[in-house]
C-alpha cells in the first residue's frame, strides 16, 4: 500500500480523485484493513495546515487526540483528553474519531459547541454541518465554531465490557448582547442526544424546560450526571 502525504488542499484533492482511501481513524482504519485487505493508496491529511489547527475556535481534521490542548474550549479539550489509552490519543484524529468511529467520543463536544464542518471531496471544500457530516461520511478538514461562555465535560466510569460510558457536555453561548443558550448533549451507549435551550441560572428552571425532551427519558444516572453538567456550567456562567 501506497501512503500519500500532501502538504496542501489540491494536493489532497488530487490524492482523492485518483483513489487514494482516506486514513482517518487510524486505529480503526487499519484493523479493518488487516481484516478485510489493504487498499492500493492511502491518502493522509496531517501535513495539509488547515487539517492541523488547533484554536479557540477551530480544530483541525488530522490532529492527533493528544494535541488537542486547552487552547480550544475547555469541553473539547476534556472529551480529547479522555479517549482511551495515551497510546491511542497519540495515532487517533478528531476526524477519525468523529467520523470514523462508532463511539465518536467528541461529538457531545462539537455538538454543544455547535460546531460547523469543513469537507473535502476531490472537486470542492465547502462547510456543512455535522449532521451531512456523519450521515454522508466526509472527509473532515476542520471544524470551526464561535468560542463559548462557558463549557463542561463530564465521563462517567463505565464497566469492562459493557457499552460506552455515560458521556455529558454542556456549553453556554452568547449571541453578541442578545440572549444567552445552553446547549446540551449526552452519548448512552452509542446514541448521542442534544438539546437546546433559553439560558436561566436556575439550574432546575432549565431541567423543567428539558424535561419534555429526549434528554428528560434518560435513565436515572444519566439525569442525574445531566443535572450535575449544568448546574456546574450554569454556575460559572454566572460567575463569569
């Protein structure tokens, strides 16, 4: 197998159009490969820079887990850092883990962060949201968003061979001196929920007014770990 590395945007789009398979995932990637057999050439983005980004408002498609640092807000940054093993966090992307992973570990983050994404296909880029984005399964440049108030991110512990752990993210947003939103969304096994609403920093005001939604038919423990998210961001918010 041929691996492809290009340093620009038309590099990479060049790659694509003569075939070349997107390694995004890499820990996935290749088990699939070892399994199912090797493609003729790979195409990775990591020497692309605006695959590489990492800011207060972006993160770039090819970055490694262990690069995400607190430049970006502090919700993605815990979800990047809680992925597996250090091992795994120095070979697996955001892309990788977005797009190309069952249990797509930080999208509650992107998700509360509401988080628009940057696509590359071999005869265009363009910005489309993150439901196109893992419905169609493109190959992620970066992603971008406006830098929240505050945010939070929470894990619970799971069970050694049982589903993903509990995840929770939560993130207040100002739109300029118009009203604040919170947004939240919880991974449960492998479905992820998200939900939105007016900001109040009463917490249990904002649990009423999420209680009619998919949010309020979670199990106990995960209300309960939802409940603690917000208070935790509702508080800061209004410290801040």
């Amino acid at each position: 197998m041929q691996l492809r590395l290009p340093s620009s945007i038309s590099e990479a789009q060049r790659c694509l159009a003569e075939g070349a398979v997107p390694v995004g995932g890499a820990t996935l990637v290749w088990a699939g490969w070892q399994r199912d057999g090797f493609p003729e050439q790979a195409v990775s983005l990591r020497n692309v820079p605006e695959a590489r980004t990492v800011g207060p408002e972006e993160l770039g498609g090819a970055v490694l887990l262990s690069k995400v640092d607190a430049t970006v807000p502090e919700v993605m940054h815990r979800a990047a850092s809680g992925v597996g093993t250090g091992a795994v966090r120095r070979s697996a992307t955001v892309g990788g883990n977005i797009v190309g992973s069952t249990l797509r570990c930080l999208l509650p983050a992107a998700l509360v962060l509401d988080a628009r994404a940057t696509v590359l296909e071999a005869d265009s880029v363009y910005e489309t949201d993150l439901t196109e984005l893992l419905a169609k399964r493109h190959v992620l440049l970066a992603l971008s968003w406006r830098a929240p108030l505050v945010s939070g991110y929470r894990k619970l512990e799971g069970e050694a061979g049982g589903p993903p752990p509990l995840v929770v993210a939560a993130a207040v947003h100002a739109d300029g001196d118009g009203p604040r939103d919170l947004r939240v969304a919880v991974r449960d096994g492998y479905e992820v929920l998200s939900e939105s609403t007016p900001y109040d920093p009463d917490p249990e005001q904002v649990l009423h007014a999420l209680a009619g939604t998919d949010l309020g038919a979670l199990p106990a423990t995960a209300r309960d770990a939802v409940h603690a998210q917000i208070t935790d961001v509702l508080t800061r918010a209004a410290a801040g």
